[in-house]
C-alpha cells in the first residue's frame, strides 16, 4: 500500500511515517516501479503498537531500543520481555497516580454536589470536613 493509505489506515500523516522510517522504528519500505514507497499491511499490527506504546507514555529512545531489539530477531527476547516489564511498571504506577487524582476529583464533586456552602473541601486533600464558622468580635467602642 502506498504511504497515503496508509497514513489514512493509521492517522499518521505521511510526514510522521517518513519520519518513523527515517529513524529506524518503521522498517525500509520497499519501493514500486516508480520509487514510491509500498508497503506491506503487515506493518499495520506494528504500527499499531508503536501507537499503544507512544499512548502510554513510552519514550521514543525506547521505542527505538524496542524496534532494533525487534529487527534482530527472537535472540533479543528477553532484552524485548524486560524492556515492555520495565515500561509496564511505569505505566501502573502512572494508573495508580491517576486513580488517586481521580477519587480527589470525585470527592470534590461530591462535596459540591452535597452543598458548596455547607462543606469545605481541601483542595490538596480527599477529606470534607464541615465548613469552619467565622467569629467577629465586636468592634471596641473609641473613647473621645
């Protein structure tokens, strides 16, 4: 397929796929009779991973890494097998920050929910705690 189909079958732009090539994470694309690229729908699967990687916050560095490991065959797959566990852990504990963000913003929407003027919410905090009650002491009368 050429690099305009493909760059609809993915939602790169051809810019990106060139780039991608050009780099070394998207393999050498054969070339027709013309010298346009033609690629193989089998890069589709790769490119979709590339996809699921970049979306989880893997580095290009070691999208690279991954895509050499990768061309040189099933002798890397332990260096592949430890490379995605490392970069899955991250990915968890990126979950785990997010779900702690999450139940922040619930316990917000909450406590507007219940009564903006009958609750405080801590704004760095999960706690909801009544709102304090401000005392004003009378003003001192001035003597002449």
């Amino acid at each position: 397929m050429k690099i305009g189909d493909l760059a609809k079958r993915t939602g790169l732009t051809a810019h990106t796929l060139r780039y991608y090539e050009r780099i070394g994470l998207l393999p050498r694309a054969l070339r027709d009779t013309s010298g346009q690229r033609d690629y193989d729908a089998s890069i589709l699967t790769w490119i979709a991973f590339l996809g699921r990687l970049k979306t989880t916050g893997m580095p290009i560095r070691d999208m690279l890494r991954y895509a050499k490991l990768r061309s040189r065959g099933a002798a890397t797959e332990d260096a592949r097998r430890v490379l995605l566990q490392q970069h899955r852990d991250k990915v968890q504990a990126h979950i785990a920050e997010l779900q702690a963000c999450l139940t922040v913003l619930d316990t917000k929407i909450a406590g507007y929910a219940a009564g903006a003027s009958k609750v405080e919410i801590d704004d760095d905090a999960t706690a909801i705690r009544p709102a304090r009650t401000v005392r004003t002491r009378p003003a001192r009368a001035r003597g002449n």
